[in-house]
C-alpha cells in the first residue's frame, strides 16, 4: 500500500470513528428513533454529502452502532468468562449474567439500542447476527460442557412443548438434550428480561439491592438450565427436579 493510500485508508477510519461516536452522543440525548445523519454531519461540521459516502443511510449507520454495541457486550462477556474458566459450571455461567448486567449499567443507551424498544422503520440485517450471538453461544458452551463432564439435570417439559424443543434443539444445540435448549432459550430471555426491568426503572421502589438480587436470580436461571451439579453452598443453589444427563 502506498503512504498516500495509507493515509486515506487511516483518515476514513478515524472518520468513520467521529460519526459512530457523534451518532451515540445522539442516542443517549435524543434516542435511535431520532438519528439523523443530517444532524450528526452538521456536529462533525461535514456537508451531508461527505458523510453519506460513509454510511449511505441512517440504517447503515444503525448497523453499524448495533453491530459494535453486540461485540462490545459479547467482549465483556467472554473476557469475564475467562477469568472465571476453571471455575465450575454454575460460577462460569453466574459470571457470564453479571457481565452482561455490568455492560449494560455501564452503557445504557447501547443496551436501549440493542434489547430496548425497536426503531420504527428499520430491520436488522443478517449482518448483526453473528455480534448478537455472542452471548448466547457462550452461555451454551458453558452448558454443553457440563453436559460432556459432570452432568445436567433435565428439567421438566411439558408433552405439547417436545415437538417446539425438538426444534430448538436442532437449530441451536443439536449435541444437547431438547429440554436443555428450551430452558436455555428461555433463561436467556429473563436474563435480559431482568437487565431490562433495572435499566429502564421498573425495578424503582421495588427491588432496592439490586447487585444481590440479580445475582441470586442469575443462578436460579443456571439452575432452571440445569446447572445443579455438583452442589455448590456458594450460589444458592438447590438440586434439580429433573433426570440426570450426560455423554
């Protein structure tokens, strides 16, 4: 690459980075429904016209946000699960859920951005999907090793939910047991649920020491998975209801 080409390269990218960053100064004042690339150019003092040759709508540069906004949560995630990699099951998958809660305090417009209310007009495409995945597939491997080493407790499914987690199954986890995967889907979702009610205030004169609550909820979500084995005092667990499985 010659210096010229060089430099350009690096003018863009710094000026990619002031656009994404003006765009999230916008969010956090006026909300996503609300971006405009006229207003953000108008900040940087760019004539529209120079920043449509970077995002060419306001739905790319959604994506954009979005995309980032993923893999900065997946990376808080994954970089807390490392830490905590030897630990057992129920201690990885708790440290997982606090992360998440962690990033989410720390970057609440992001969070609106990502689990908040939908943009009206604007349709995530495929491209976010990847990012988005991060935590969940992280939570299943956590799980899927337990599977392959000390076991999970199968919980409970009703008969006319098998042919609906017969699916789930298929499409996420085919190495792990029905069951498993629809309890994972569904601890999933609460455990955004549960962020969600925190950061946007439903939790106001209800939940005072929300840290303590959340991480006692996390585990039994880990539990309801059925991270049960073996017992450990330190999580508040309790045994599951269900069979056992295993390799």
């Amino acid at each position: 690459m010659s210096t010229a080409r060089g430099a350009r390269a690096r003018a863009r990218i710094e000026v990619t980075a002031a656009i994404k960053d003006e765009a999230r100064r916008q969010l956090a004042k006026e909300g996503a429904a609300k971006l405009s690339l006229r207003a953000v150019a108008r900040e940087l003092g760019m004539v529209s016209s120079a920043l449509y040759r970077y995002f060419p709508s306001r739905d790319d540069l959604l994506t954009a946000l979005i995309i980032d906004a993923y893999d900065s949560l997946g990376e808080s995630a994954e970089a807390a699960h490392e830490k905590a990699a030897d630990a057992g099951p129920i201690r990885r998958w708790a440290t997982v859920c606090e992360a998440v809660r962690g990033w989410a305090l720390a970057h609440p417009h992001e969070y609106a951005l990502i689990y908040g209310s939908p943009v009206p007009g604007y349709a995530a495409p495929d491209s976010t999907v990847r990012a988005a995945s991060r935590v969940g597939l992280l939570l299943i491997d956590i799980v899927r090793d337990a599977h392959r080493g000390v076991g999970v407790a199968l919980p409970r499914l009703p008969a006319e939910l098998k042919p609906e987690a017969r699916r789930l199954g298929q499409d996420l986890a085919p190495d792990l047991p029905p069951e498993v995967v629809t309890a994972l889907v569904a601890a999933w979702a609460q455990m955004f649920g549960l962020i969600g009610f925190e950061l946007f205030g439903q939790f106001n004169r209800v939940v005072e020491d929300r840290e303590a609550f959340f991480r006692h909820a996390a585990a039994q979500l880990g539990h309801g998975v059925g991270l049960v084995f073996p017992q450990d005092a330190g999580t508040g667990g309790t045994g599951g209801s269900g069979s056992r499985s295993g390799p």
